[in-house]
C-alpha cells in the first residue's frame, strides 16, 4: 500500500482520532511524526510507548509551525503525508457565544489548514508527490446546534481541501477530508450519559464509530492506491448523514 519511504505528520496525534490515525499508518510501516500542545505526561507516555517521535506547538501559529515542520523533517526527513487533526471547540448557542469561543475555534481548526500545509506543499511539489487527509465532520454538512463555529470551521476544512485538490492535482498530491461521525473519544466520553443516548438514537448502526475505523480509512487516502481520490470528502458516520 505504501512506498518504504513515506513518511508521515500527524497533528493532534497523541490522542483521540489523531493517534489512531498515527497507528493506521505506523502499523503500515511509515514513518509517523505527532503534534500536541499542552498534552503532558499523556505526550511524554505516547511518545514512549510508540517510538514516534512527539513535537509540541501551537498549529494556530504561523511561524511556530514553520519551525515545527522543519524539525520534523530535520527528524524523519520530508514529510509525504500530512494528516491535518487538531482541533478545539468551544460550544455554546450562538446567541450567547463570545468572539473568544469563534476565534479560538476557527483560529485552530481552519486556520491551521493554512498554518500547516503551507509549510509542506512546497516540497510535496517538487518531489511530484504527497496525501493530504484533512479531518472534517459529520457535522459540517449536518449541522450542529450550539457548534455554529465549529460547523462553520469543519465546512471550511471540506472547501479547503477540494480547491487545494484541484490545484495539486497535476503533481500527483491528492487532498481529501474525512468527516467522522461519533467516535469513541475522551471527548465523546466526557459527554452527559442522556446526551450520548440521544446521540445514539440518530445513529442507524445504534453505536459509536471505534477511532480505529477511521484511521484505516485516513491510512487508505493515505495510500499509493488512493491515487485516484482526490476532492473528495469521506463519511464515516454509520448512516448518521447519508447522500
């Protein structure tokens, strides 16, 4: 599925989504960097059990990106797939949300499409070849009350990733999204018990995605066999949005 020599960067890899991409592709033999901010000793355990090597900045920032990205590659060597996962929210019904709560979630979760890509679509351009998998939501097409800037953040990500698809294209670097639905995440986990019930009887499979089920679905965009995909959002959401 994959050439020897992929090498991979994950943001927001340490934990949730992002670790099970960063496992999907590691158990496929690439070589797999992660980004956190803040993750502590959950950085510190991950980065020992897993042999991956762990950077920490800040994926709204510009130029910390910039020296983020050039010490993955001075550490692994040229990044050929980048998986683009961090992300925040801050929910609350629009009509009480502060700018704080909209610029912090649109700052990460959009801004760092930018942030981070920018520093690597260069070299993914001359080398004539690169994946770009960015992580989206269920809940950029569906709708979400009290996520109005999350949703607006994850439609973003889908408009993002298919202009950058058409302008790539020509060089061999496909970018897609993945819009999962509910996962098994702490996230998820931290949720009201009513509250995931409710959740659950939207769902036609009746249960939540296990994160492993996504990373192999980042890990086959990912792949040389996904060279055709390209533009192209994928949902995994167990029917909660169907068409």
């Amino acid at each position: 599925m994959f050439s020897n020599s992929r090498k991979a960067l994950v943001t927001g890899g340490i934990q949730g989504l992002g670790a099970a991409a960063a496992h999907a592709l590691a158990d496929a033999e690439v070589t797999v960097a992660v980004t956190h901010l803040g993750g502590g000793e959950t950085a510190d355990a991950f980065g020992e059990t897993t042999g991956m090597p762990v950077f920490e900045w800040d994926v709204s920032d510009f130029d910390a990106c910039a020296k983020g990205i050039a010490a993955v590659e001075q550490a692994i060597g040229p990044i050929d797939i980048l998986v683009n996962n961090a992300g925040v929210n801050r929910d609350g019904m629009f009509h009480k949300m502060d700018r704080e709560a909209w610029d912090a979630v649109l700052r990460v979760d959009l801004g760092s499409m930018f942030n981070v890509t920018r520093h690597v679509i260069g070299g993914m351009r001359e080398r004539g070849f690169g994946r770009i998998i960015n992580i989206s939501s269920v809940n950029a097409a569906r709708g979400q009350a009290g996520q109005t800037n999350y949703c607006a953040a994850k439609a973003g990500v889908e408009g993002f990733s298919r202009a950058l698809a058409r302008e790539c294209a020509g060089k061999d670097i496909t970018v897609n999204a993945v819009a999962p639905g509910y996962a098994d995440t702490e996230m998820v986990d931290a949720l009201p018990d009513d509250i995931l019930e409710s959740i659950l009887e939207t769902v036609p499979k009746s249960r939540l995605a296990d994160p492993k089920e996504i990373g192999r679905c980042i890990r086959f965009l990912a792949s040389d066999e996904a060279g055709f995909i390209t533009g192209a959002t994928l949902p995994v959401n167990g029917g909660l949005r169907m068409g």
